[in-house]
C-alpha cells in the first residue's frame, strides 16, 4: 500500500550512498543485496551505484552453505539483508569477505496503519524483529542519519561494472557474470522500444513478482521501468497468490 515516487527514490538513494562511503566503499567494491522485492531492494542498489559500487543481487532463501560461497565470490565487503535472513548471514559472515551488515525491516516499506499493525502482530514472528548486534546497523536508522546529503563519488561511466549476477550453475556453481551501466542502459532502451506502443509512459505499472535479484527482473523489468518512467509493484513473494492478485 505504500508508494514512493522517483524524487523519493532518488532522495533515499542518495544518503544511502553517502552511508555507504563513509563505511568504507570505495568504487568498485562490491555491496551484496540479500533481499527480496521490497522497497529497500532498489534503494540500496541505486545507492551502491551513486558511491560507485557493484551490486551483487542474491537469493535470501539460499541455504547457508549456497549464501557462503556467492558471499565468498562476490568479495562483498558491505552486505544488506531483510531481517528475516539476518542470522543466516551472520553465521556464514566468518567465511567472507563481509565486514559491516546493514539490516532492512519490513515495517519501515508499509504504510500506515500497516506498519503499526505489523509491528504488533507479526514482527516477532519468522524473525522480522530481529535487532543488528555488534557493529551492524538498521537501514532506517542509516537513511535518518544521512538525509538530504549527496555523495562526493562522481556517477559511474557506461563501461563501469554494475552488477554481478549469479549464472545458471548448471555445469558447477553459479559463476558471477558482470553487467555495466551501459549494458544495462541498453537493455532499458531496447524492451522501451519493443514494448512502446503498449506502454503509457509515466503512467502505467508493471506488476514484478519475478525476483529483483534475477536478471530478467533485475535488468529487464527494473531498467525498462527507469527508461519509461513506469511504476514497479514489487511482490515480495509470488506464492501469496491471494496477494498477488490483490
């Protein structure tokens, strides 16, 4: 029920990479995103992007032993995870290269009654309540602190890495392909003009239960949406069929 427009988008977008350097990142170091299609997905990823980072999307629903070894490959140094995924990633973080995680909640993506409604009944269940430990921070808290500031990174070039992205892993285990700016540019520009003549600029909203950390979703559907200037209604999670045809 909540809806954020660009300006929004890119407000978030900008502290949260302003967070990012002032942890640490330095262009072309990785940020890996464990995180289904909730609003926090394209934040963080346009805000590796605006300090200079790659992006390596990746499945929260991995077993341990799957998330330790994309973790491992990927060189991530800063990950971001929804809290429901939180502990799984702290018991393999030993085994990477990961050394600060920041922790997105559902609540904060809701809108009102919503959020208060799930803070009371359904937060303490499947782990979405939990709380960062040690050095680790909430994502709300780091957007709160970094509001209104911009990065001091100049924006990448078309031939900059963007993304890794993990292959099929049908001969072994997934190999991480990388995607440039330009590449995915391109990519938007290409299905604009394809589906262009069906497509209201600015106005209409593609439906995206295919996961933002898949490349079909993650550079098809998100890049032709920045192109077109279209709405994303992000499902979380596709088996709710109830849901998703709400």
């Amino acid at each position: 029920g909540a809806v954020t427009s660009y300006g929004a988008l890119l407000g978030q977008a900008s502290a949260f990479a302003r967070a990012l350097e002032e942890r640490g990142l330095a262009p072309g170091d990785r940020v890996a995103l464990v995180l289904p299609n909730v609003p926090q997905m394209p934040i963080a990823e346009l805000g590796t992007w605006m300090a200079g980072g790659i992006a390596a999307p990746m499945n929260p629903t991995y077993t341990a032993e799957e998330l330790a070894g994309i973790l491992a490959r990927s060189g991530a140094t800063i990950a971001v995870v929804l809290a429901p995924f939180y502990d799984k990633l702290k018991a393999v973080q030993p085994r990477t290269s990961v050394r600060h995680v920041i922790v997105a909640y559902v609540r904060d993506a809701l809108a009102f009654p919503k959020s208060l409604l799930f803070r009371l009944f359904k937060e303490r269940h499947d782990g979405h309540g939990t709380p960062p430990r040690a050095d680790d921070e909430a994502m709300g808290d780091v957007l709160a602190m970094y509001a209104g500031q911009a990065p001091r990174t100049a924006p990448p070039s078309a031939n900059d890495p963007a993304l890794l992205l993990p292959s099929g892993g049908t001969t072994g285990t997934p190999k991480l392909v990388v995607g440039t700016h330009g590449g995915m540019a391109i990519a938007g520009r290409q299905i604009d003009a394809w589906l262009g003549g069906v497509l209201e600029r600015g106005r209409d909203t593609l439906l995206v239960p295919l996961p933002l950390f898949h490349v079909y979703a993650g550079v098809g559907v998100e890049a032709l949406a920045y192109t077109a200037g279209l709405s994303m209604a992000l499902i979380p999670n596709p088996r709710e069929t109830a849901s998703l045809l709400a």
